[in-house]
C-alpha cells in the first residue's frame, strides 16, 4: 500500500475505506444460495478484510507521522455564500517561509477551473498568506466558488 503523501490522498483514502466497507457489508449480506462455496466466501471476506485493515494502517500512519490533532484542524475566519477565508495550521516539521509555501501549493492551493464556461462550480484559491506564529506557520487561505 502506498504512503499517503497529502491531505488530498488521506480523503480519498478514508473514502476508498468507506466504500471497501460498504461492499464487505453487501458481500456478507448476500444471499446463502450464492454460487460461491463457503471456502471461497471466506477467502474473499478475508483478503477484502486484510485489504481494509491495511488501508486504516496507512491512515493512521500518516496522521501519526504529521502529529494530526484536531486543535490543527483549519479555523473558519469569514465566510459568505461563495467564498471563505480560513486559517490554516502547517505541519509542525516546516521551519521556514520557503517550505511553508511548497506545502501549501501541492497540498491546499486550488487551481481556478479553465473552462470555456462562465460558472464550472469548482472552488478556487483567490489569495493566501503566510505568516508564523511562535515558531509554527499558518497560512490564511482565501477560496472562492465560482458560480
């Protein structure tokens, strides 16, 4: 299983855990007629379940690794109906501006849809800041919708 690098790839692998789930519940709650004999029903509970445990490995691992905790969770500072600024906390492990601003453009930075279109409704990035408050970087990110 592949480390989780962001925050974009721990979403989708909380989802894909969620959905892992959802297809074990309908596995087991399949009718006792199946075509399937009891060996290789277990079989398949089994690897989908070794399948799952792993994935929650690397969650937890990675929420380990970046010493996640719910007091850095980002902060609602305005908001109205198609736009919000937040603030942001930064890993604990970035020390300086440079560093600070390479994490913020690969894992919270969003790009404004290109479309031939007037309203894609996709959210974007309008304007961020960073700034350090003893010792730690946070980020205010300004984000749009675009309707």
């Amino acid at each position: 299983m592949n480390a989780i690098t962001n925050t974009r790839e721990l979403y989708a692998r909380i989802e894909s855990i969620r959905t892992w789930e959802a297809m074990l519940q309908e596995f087991i709650a399949e009718d006792k007629e199946s075509h399937l004999t009891n060996l290789e029903r277990k079989i398949d509970i089994n690897h989908i379940m070794e399948h799952i445990a792993e994935m929650k490995r690397t969650v937890r691992k990675w929420y380990k690794d970046n010493k996640f905790s719910f007091d850095d969770s980002p902060r609602l500072v305005q908001s109205d109906w198609d736009s919000a600024i937040t603030l942001i906390p930064l890993p604990t492990r970035i020390h300086d501006r440079e560093t600070a601003k390479e994490w913020f453009e690969y894992n919270e930075y969003m790009d404004r849809p290109n479309s031939p279109y007037d309203c894609t409704g996709e959210m974007f990035t309008a304007w961020y800041k960073l700034i350090e408050r003893n010792g730690r970087w946070y980020a205010y990110h300004s984000f749009h919708l675009d309707v």
